[in-house]
C-alpha cells in the first residue's frame, strides 16, 4: 500500500493536492483515500493531507502514522514539532521539500540518512499568484515519485479536480504539475509500497486526560488565562466583519457566543465590540446575527479604518 502525506500552509493547495493525486490513483484501477486535516482552520496554518493507494480494499482508517512519502510545501514547517511533518519518519520514507536548500543540507539538519529531495522552485516566486499551484506541483512529483500512475491518468485527474475553476486554470495547473513531474524524472519509483502493519506492532494511542474547568476557564476567550492574547491572529484575516449599530438589537449572546476565539465582547450597554487584533475574520458571527447588523469587507479595504467594531 502506497501511503503519502502532504503539508503545507492552509490555501497552498493541500487538499487539493490530494484530491488530484488520489484521483489519478483511482483511475489506474487502485482503491483509494484521501483526506484532509486541519488544524485552525485559517490561511496559513498549518495543515495536511493524505492518500492511501492500495490494489486491495484498504482496511486502514485516520491518519498516516508511517509514510512511504511526505511532501512538505512550505520548509518553514519542518521544525515545527506540532506540524507533525517529520511524525512517523523511517529510513525508507522519502521526503520531498519544496526548498532551494540542497538535499544534504537538510539531511544534516534534520540529521537523519533516509532520502531528501528537493523541487526546483523558489520558496519566493515575484507574482503571487504563483504560489495557487504549489499543489499542482506537489501533485504532479508524486506521480512521479510512485511511478504506477500514467500522465494520461494524472491529466484527467487534474481536470476532473479543477473543471469548475475553468480551462485557463486548468491548463496552468497541468503545466506546472508536468514541469514537477519531468523534474523527477531521476527518481521515478524510488517511493515503495509500504507493508502492512502486524497487530504485535499495534501501540495505543496515547491519551490525555482534561480536567473539567468552570466557563471562565475553560471557554475560547482569548484574553482568558493560560491563552495566546500576544498572537495576533488578526492578521491572518482577509476579511473584516463590521457592525451597523443602527441595526444591532443588542442580542450580544449569540455573536459572543458563537465567536470560536472569543473577540467579540460587551460594553456596558450590551453592545457587541470586536478587537480586531483578534478577529480571524471567520465570519460565524455575521452567519448567526439575527438582524442583520454585521456586513463584512476585504480587509484592504478597511486599512485605516476602526469604526464598526467598537459602539462610540
């Protein structure tokens, strides 16, 4: 069974990646999974994906816990411990960084001997935009990697996975997965099947145990104890919710409430005020407010900007 990771960054592709791998793996006749996990779900946090291929049903379930491939989008993450991409390493597993730091290199940061390749793209590309088909790419050197999937199969993977982003992008993605693929072209099959796992090799998960706390601790409320209030994860926000006091009726519990990281508080006269600092930009509570009150804006355009959050 081929058993594949892919990390990355939330909006570099991931998922997608997987989706087009697994894909190609199905129509060259494999039993297939593939799935994405995320962690805080916002653009770029870390997340990842991964693809089970096997010519048998797969009786596996969860996550990969002994890869034959890991593919790491974004280097930046590999020394992140709760990024998990170095979780499950063996010296058999291949390892693929998106990274202008030459393979060796990184077998001595990482001081391990199993083998590293690296893709032939900068981490910093001049047009932004290039950074929408790192998953095309990660996608296509796994193709290669496994060396079981046709480019008739990876294709028709990628058009089946982007047809509704239209032709255009569709022809983009399949150009930059084939410049991954023919840049593998030295390594093709080195990734092998990994073998089953024997039951005597099965180990419990680990578990923690989480003593019950009262709500004022235990809630999401960033500016409670024991959390992150110097993180501002304001700024990860694309858009940014604004509220038109005129409309707001004052039923302060349900986008307080319903506020994953508690940046929304009360004044005294039971109006909603969000810090900005530490809004995500999730939109929950526009989707929960009953009146209407909260509209949102992208975020450049409310550079300079403050009134809507605050009641003066």
């Amino acid at each position: 069974m081929y058993r594949i990771r892919f990390h990355g960054r939330g909006g570099q592709g991931m998922k997608t990646a997987s989706r087009i791998l697994g894909t190609a793996f199905f129509l060259e006749g494999f039993e297939v999974q593939d799935a994405p996990r995320y962690g805080a779900e916002r653009r770029g946090a870390p997340i990842f994906a991964y693809v089970r291929a096997d010519r048998e049903a797969i009786n596996e379930r969860g996550i990969i816990g002994r890869p034959d491939l890991v593919i790491v989008a974004d280097e930046s993450l590999v020394p992140i411990a709760a990024a998990g991409v170095m979780t499950g390493i063996t010296g058999d597993t291949v390892i693929l960084i998106n990274s202008t730091v030459p393979p060796d290199l990184w077998q001595n940061r990482l001081n391990i001997t199993g083998p590293i390749l690296t893709l032939p793209m900068t981490t910093e590309v001049e047009d932004r935009l290039e950074a929408r088909f790192i998953g095309a790419l990660c996608a296509g050197a796994a193709v290669r990697l496994v060396d079981v999937i046709s480019l008739k199969s990876l294709k028709a993977a990628i058009g089946r996975e982007l047809e509704p982003l239209g032709p255009e992008i569709v022809k983009k993605n399949m150009e930059k997965a084939l410049i991954a693929y023919n840049s593998m072209d030295g390594h093709a099959g080195c990734v092998k099947e990994g073998g089953g796992m024997k039951a005597e090799e099965y180990e419990r998960p680990t578990w923690i145990d989480l003593p019950f706390d009262e709500a004022a601790l235990s809630a999401p409320v960033i500016h409670g104890a024991a959390t992150s209030e110097l993180m501002k994860t304001g700024l990860w926000r694309t858009m940014r919710p604004l509220i038109d006091y005129d409309q707001c009726n004052r039923c302060w519990w349900l986008c307080s409430t319903f506020c994953p990281d508690g940046a929304i508080r009360i004044n005294d006269e039971g109006y909603p005020e969000i810090d900005y600092e530490h809004c995500k930009g999730c939109m929950i509570c526009l989707a929960n407010c009953p009146p209407h009150a909260i509209s949102a804006i992208p975020e450049e355009q409310a550079k300079g900007r403050s009134e809507g959050g605050k009641k003066s």
